[in-house]
C-alpha cells in the first residue's frame, strides 16, 4: 500500500460521504475525502471508540481467516469488503494456506478501483462488482469468473456490512439464500455492530448513517441476541457469537473488557 491519496474515478462523487472511505479514515488511510472525514468525526465525536471498534474489526477478520485456512477451507468469498488495507483476506489466507482462492465482492465504485490496482497481479485472486443486497447476482458472478468450486466448501465472510442493511430490507433472508446456496461444509463468518450496552448512541449514531447511505427512518440497529438468527442453520464454532475481543484472542490481554468494543463475531459451519 503507498501513503499517496489515490484520485477517485470519475463516476464517484467526492461531495457525498461513503461509509467505506470512512472506514479507510478511523483505520489510518489516506483512500479518504474532506466529506469523509467530516462525517467520521461527527461519529467519533457522539463515540470515540469507533476507531478502536474498527480496528478490533480488523484484527477478527485475520483470526477468523487464519482459522478457516486451518480448518481446510481454500476458497474465500469476501462481501462487502471495504477498501483494501494491510491484512487482507488473500494474505492471511495464503500465509496458512498457499493455494487460497478469494473473491472480493463490493458495490462501491472506489473500492473496486483500488482493489483492482493491487491485486492486478495476485493470483487466484479476483475482484467482483456485487451487492450483498442481490445473493443470486453475487453467485452467480462469482461463477463465471470460475475461481469458486460451488461443489467445495468455501467461507463466505460478511464484516461489518449486516449493519448497516435495515430491519426493512430482511437481511435475514439474504444471509439464508446464501447459506442455502452454499455446500455442507461451508462456513459463515460476520462480524456486527451491537448496543446492548450503548443505548444512548443508538439515535445520534443512526441518524448520521442514515444520511450518508439516503435511507431517513430506516434502522439497523441491534442487539446481540438479534444478531444471533443469522446463524441459523448453522453450527456455530465455539466460543460462539461473542464481542470480537472474545473471539479466539492471540492473547487474554486484548480479550480484557470486550464490551467497550461493541461488536459481536462468530463462525458457523453448515452441517
């Protein structure tokens, strides 16, 4: 990754804020924008340890790939995956597990951009135009570009994306189609924003959102226990849907006081 700003494609307007440059922000990118950044801060304002919760979210994605890769699995579907950043799925992956497939999956026009720029040259690796909202198409594209075996079992991981779909859209159901359409063996991985113990950021934190993605009323907001149905069908992998802190640590030291990262992962396996 090279510390110079890229310059956006032309189809993006850089006058609007998008949820994934301003993840790129709180992580220390520079693939970011004024607007951007205005409205990340307005959110670190209401909660300063949304940098932490990002960050948190990224250290659960390298603990969870690298335990996929050591459970067999060698083909990986990223949705929704952000901008490309240090630690991405293909290279912890590939330091477990040489052969690993992966397809990254996302909607933004500057995400695709960059992930393209720097997997040019990666091999078994690929970059598809998807939105987690339309299952089928996502599939389906991911079968024509042929470096997903449907008759394998595969990981398909969804960080920090369910979030943000609204009770209104029925992710639920999307996360079945998927699961449906996966084969026994096949693992599901996310990750999810919680407010069990955050109420009162709830509003503030919603209504910002909701202005940068053009949905006024919608809300996504949820709890543990409501995050818990999109395993169904499922096994989940112990220790379970926990806060990520709890998840499989490299130490019990980055496991202390899990709930001021209010953010939920687990792992299932489809019997």
């Amino acid at each position: 990754m090279t510390d110079v700003p890229r310059r956006a494609p032309s189809d993006v307007d850089t006058s609007v804020a998008n949820v994934a440059r301003m993840n790129d922000y709180f992580l220390g990118g520079k693939d970011n924008f004024a607007v951007d950044r205005e409205a990340a801060e307005q959110l670190l304002a209401i909660a300063p340890e949304l940098k932490d919760i990002t960050e948190e979210n990224r250290d659960f994605l390298g603990r969870a790939v690298r335990f996929l890769a050591t459970q067999g699995i060698r083909q990986f579907i990223d949705i929704a995956t952000g901008l490309p950043t240090q630690r991405n799925t293909h290279e912890v992956a590939r330091s477990v597990a040489p052969d690993a497939r992966v397809v990254y999956v996302d909607k933004d026009p500057v995400v695709l951009s960059h992930a393209q720029a720097i997997l040019v040259d990666s091999p078994r690796t690929n970059v598809v135009e998807g939105d987690i909202m339309h299952p089928e198409a996502l599939f389906s594209d991911c079968r024509v570009h042929q470096l997903i075996d449907f008759d394998e079992p595969m990981a398909v991981l969804i960080f920090g994306a369910l979030h943000f779909i609204p009770h209104s859209d029925d992710p639920f159901k999307i996360v079945a189609w998927l699961r449906d359409a996966m084969p026994a063996g096949s693992y599901l991985a996310i990750s999810h924003a919680v407010f069990d113990t955050r109420p009162d950021v709830v509003d503030p934190i919603e209504d910002i959102y909701r202005a940068v993605l053009s949905r006024p009323g919608a809300s996504a907001a949820r709890t543990r226990e409501q995050v818990l149905p999109f395993f169904d069908g499922f096994e989940l992998v112990d220790p379970g849907l926990v806060y990520i802190r709890q998840w499989r640590p490299d130490n019990l030291l980055s496991a202390q006081a899990p709930e001021k990262v209010w953010m939920v992962g687990g792992i299932g396996r489809k019997p």
